[in-house]
C-alpha cells in the first residue's frame, strides 16, 4: 500500500483514494472523530457549492446546527455560509494553489443567523474529475477568543486614551492658567478705562473690549472645568446657564462644520441641586454624539437644545435633538452600554453615553432616547428640583453700582502680584478707590515690605515664583496673626488642588482670574469692614 507524498491527509492518514483500516482501528477513530471538541470535516468543495462527506457533533455546534442533521446537511463552506463572497473565492484559491491552509481565520454564518469566527486547518487535493477539490479540514471555533482579544485591546486603548487625556488636560490647565493672566489684565483696564469721560467712538470700543475679554475668560473657565480632576460638588445650578457655557465650548467647532443649532431655553427653570461641571459633561458629550451622528450621515445638520419645567414632575428637562440618520431599534437596547459605539476603530471609545447616563443616576435623574422614523434623535435628560424655591436672580443687563470704600478710605494694602501688569492695574484701582496701595513683585518681597510696612489689607496671587502664596501667607500669619483674615487671594483654578484645601482651612475670601474690579472692591471693603 502506497502511503506516501500527498495521499495523506490531515491527521497522518491515508486519503480515500488509499485508504485501508482495520475495522478495530476504524471503530475507535469513528468514536474519535464524533467525541472530538473540535469540528472535523471531509467532503468536497467547488465554485458553486459543496459535498460534504463526513462532519462530526463539534461542527454541527460550531455551526448552529441541531444534533439530529444528518452529516450531508452540515456544509461549513458553502457559498451561502460565507459573510462575504470574496473570502471564500480567496479560501478556495489558497488550497487550490498550496494543497493546505493552516489556521486560515473565516467568517462563517451559523444556521440561526449569527456570525460564527473559525480558524480552519485543512489539506485538499484535486478531485480526478471537475474542478472539484477534496478537503479534510478541522475547524476551530475562535469567537470567544477573539472577544477576549477585542476586550483586551479595547482596554489598553482605553488606557492609553486615559493617559493621552491626563497629559492633554494637564496642558489645557497650563495654557488655561497662563492666558488668565493677561486676561485679567485686559480686563482691569477696559474696565477702569470705561469709567473715565471718553468720546462715543471709545466707549464703544472699550465695551467690545470687555465683552470679547469676558467671552475668553468664560471659555478659559470652561476649558478647565474638563481639564481638572475634581469631586463631585453640588450646589443650587441654573440649566440653562450651564448649557450656555458649555453649548459655548462647540460653538466655534459647529460652525466650520456647518451645523446650526437652535437654543429654545426655557426662562424662569427653577433650580436643581447639582454638580454644575458633571451637568456641564453630561451635555457635552451628547452634543458631540449628535455632531458626529450628523457629520457621519450627511456633513451638515440641525442641532435642537431644548429645556423645559416639568410641574407635575418635579423636574427640568434638557433635549438634545439631531436630524442625523436615528439611533436603529436593535442599537437603542445597548446604546448606553459602557464600551459600546457604532463607529470605527479609532473615531470612539464607547464611553460618552454610558458615562453621562451614571451621572445622571447619581443626581438622581434619567436620560431617555427618542428615535424612529425618517430619522433623527433625541436624548432628553430630566433632573428633579428642590422643593424649596431659589432667591430670584438679578434681572439680565441690569448693572450693579460699585461698592463704596468711603468708609476705608486710608487703608494700606499690599499687592503682592508677579504679573506686572495685572499688579499695576489692581493697584492703581485700589488707589483710585481711596487705598494707599504698595506692591510687591512675589512672596519674599512681600514679606520684606511686612517687616518695613504694617497693612490693613493684602491681595496676593496664590502661584508665584520663589516664595508663593501659601507659604507666604504661612509666614505672613505667625508673624502677624492679626492679619491672617485680611488677604484676599486671587488665582486661576483652585478646584481640586491643594490650594482648594488651603483656602478651605484659612477662610479667606478669594477671587478666580480673570476677575472684575468690582468684585475686587466689594471683596476689599467687606475684608477691611
């Protein structure tokens, strides 16, 4: 008998051609074959269909097949079994040219519809007539480890995504506090410049001034609200003024990218008792779904942002709707599913609907989804008010006079400021208001005008070279300790940082840059009151 070259087949044996076995030996290979966890299969492939000769229980399992279908039924590699055409024109040409595959990767359709991956190892010959070719073949069933291949580059992806993020928010924070300062000072000058007998033409100008410093300063504010890691905070928040700052993060992004959007806000919202920078997240990351939805489907769109007062409910309500291509019934079950996203590799982390959806569980509210035909979708946000009514606010546009500080006049402050600008424009309003001001360039030339100089009030700046605020006010109060609730403290950013402590455990009053004279002066006159 003639073993030899190529009338083996895959397991060592001789093919059929050959093939001669004691009835012994071929009993217990039947039992082996039926009994193996992997899917055997012999039987004969063509262009247009197949033959199967034998198939054991693993592949019927494999294949989504009952236990009961006879052998002749279960044909992995007919053409219909193939998710696409061009895979099985590719697999049939592989064995055709090199007589074998060996964990050749498919994508199989089970009998129930489902996508089945499998690896194939396999050997084949031609038949002696046709162009049929005859395989043996055993094919593995590889879906769960390729979930599991999936799980583990998706979670890499996800930390490596987490430390781009910290890297790009710990930048932001950088730059955010650098264009504060100028900032700041701008601001100062426009505003104590405004005050001053000018020409119309001026006026106006130095109204655009504030205007546009403002608009920075809010969004150098909201670049750092998502830049910095901080705990959850809540307070009584207006919606829609939070939607106003953070619809102003995208405004710039919506128009080059030729999306309108359509603000219908609700006036009068009772408050809701919230963290304002979680709401702010919750918002941006639908707004960014609904671009994309809209971008992906047709590069333009219609942005609708809607609130609302539920009385019945107890509850304010806030709408982000989309004209893009809807959300399809099958995706809407796992559309908040943590790691679940509709779009490539790469353009999402599947992270921004599951992470929006727990924050607003945690305030005790519900986000909803509304989408069906022609197209479209809604994500609507409902979170409960308190019982109690808030202090009405201050009518929009309607401007407050500037403190008066006659009752101070005289007081000595220092300006202890290493930006020379900003000191000079706060100095001299202090000046203006009736302080006798000095002013010292950073912590350690402070505390020498301390030992020359005694002082009613100070404002420092809490980031400075050499001695900063912290220590400098440490210094500042074992010396005199009378002083240690007369600073004002201004800075960029103190939430969840070491300054927010420290403020925390002095009580002394503070203001963020970029901020008004006014408060400014309020905040002198109540220190030295």
């Amino acid at each position: 008998m003639d073993t030899a070259g190529r009338d083996r087949g895959p397991f060592g044996r001789p093919s059929h051609q050959t093939l001669s076995v004691e009835p012994e030996h071929e009993s217990r290979f039947a039992r082996f074959f039926e009994a193996a966890q992997e899917g055997f299969y012999i039987g004969v492939l063509e262009a247009d269909g197949s033959t199967t000769l034998a198939a054991n229980a693993h592949l019927r399992l494999v294949l989504g097949c009952p236990p009961e279908m006879a052998a002749n039924q279960v044909r992995p590699f007919d053409t219909n079994r193939f998710a696409d055409a061009a895979a099985r024109r590719a697999f049939l040409e592989r064995l055709r040219l090199g007589g074998a595959v060996s964990d050749y990767l498919l994508r199989l359709i089970r009998l129930d519809g489902a996508t089945a991956w499998v690896e194939v190892t396999a050997c084949a010959e031609p038949m002696p007539e046709g162009d049929g070719l005859r395989v043996e073949a055993v094919i593995k069933d590889v879906g769960e480890r390729r979930r599991l291949d999936h799980q583990s580059r998706d979670l890499q992806t996800e930390l490596l995504q987490a430390e781009k993020m910290a890297a790009l928010g710990h930048t932001i924070s950088g730059v955010a506090h650098e264009l504060n300062n100028p900032l700041a000072t701008i601001l100062s000058w426009a505003e104590r410049l405004s005050d001053r007998s000018v020409d119309e033409q001026t006026r106006r100008g130095l109204a655009v001034i504030l205007g546009e410093s403002e608009r920075a300063a809010r969004i150098v504010r909201n670049l750092l609200t998502f830049a910095r890691k901080r705990q959850s905070t809540r307070s009584l928040v207006d919606v829609n003024q939070v939607v106003r700052e953070t619809l102003a993060l995208r405004a710039y992004e919506q128009r080059v990218s030729n999306i309108q959007r359509i603000d219908a806000l609700a006036s009068g919202l009772p408050p809701v008792f919230a963290d304002g920078h979680q709401i702010k997240q919750i918002l941006l990351n639908l707004v960014i779904n609904a671009e994309q939805a809209m971008l992906t489907s047709h590069g333009r769109g219609t942005l609708v942002v809607r609130t609302w007062h539920d009385g019945q409910r107890g509850s304010v309500l806030l709408e982000i709707s989309d004209d893009g291509p809807g959300v399809p019934p099958d995706v809407q079950q796992r559309i908040f599913d943590p790691f679940f996203t509709t779009k490539e590799v790469g353009h999402g982390t599947g992270l921004g609907l599951s992470v929006a959806y727990a924050l607003v569980k945690e305030h005790g509210g519900r986000i909803t989804l509304r989408s069906g035909e022609p197209g479209g979708a809604a994500f609507i946000v409902e979170l409960p008010v308190l019982a109690r009514a808030a202090e009405p606010a201050p009518a929009a546009g309607k401007s407050v006079a500037p403190p008066s500080l006659a009752a101070v006049k005289g007081a000595r402050v220092l300006v202890v400021e290493d930006e020379p600008a900003l000191a000079i424009a706060v100095a001299e309003a202090l000046g203006d208001a009736g302080l006798v001001v000095d002013r010292a360039g950073d912590g350690e030339e402070g505390l020498s005008r301390l030992a020359e100089q005694s002082y009613e009030l100070i404002v420092c700046d809490l980031k400075m070279p050499r001695i900063d605020g912290m220590q400098f006010y440490r210094a500042m109060a074992a010396a005199t300790p009378a002083l240690a609730r007369r600073v004002i403290f201004v800075t960029g950013d103190v939430a969840g940082t070491d300054a927010e402590r420290f403020l925390e455990e002095t009580g002394c009053r503070w203001l963020s840059k970029p901020f008004r004279l006014g408060d400014l002066l309020r905040a002198a006159r109540d220190t030295l009151s």
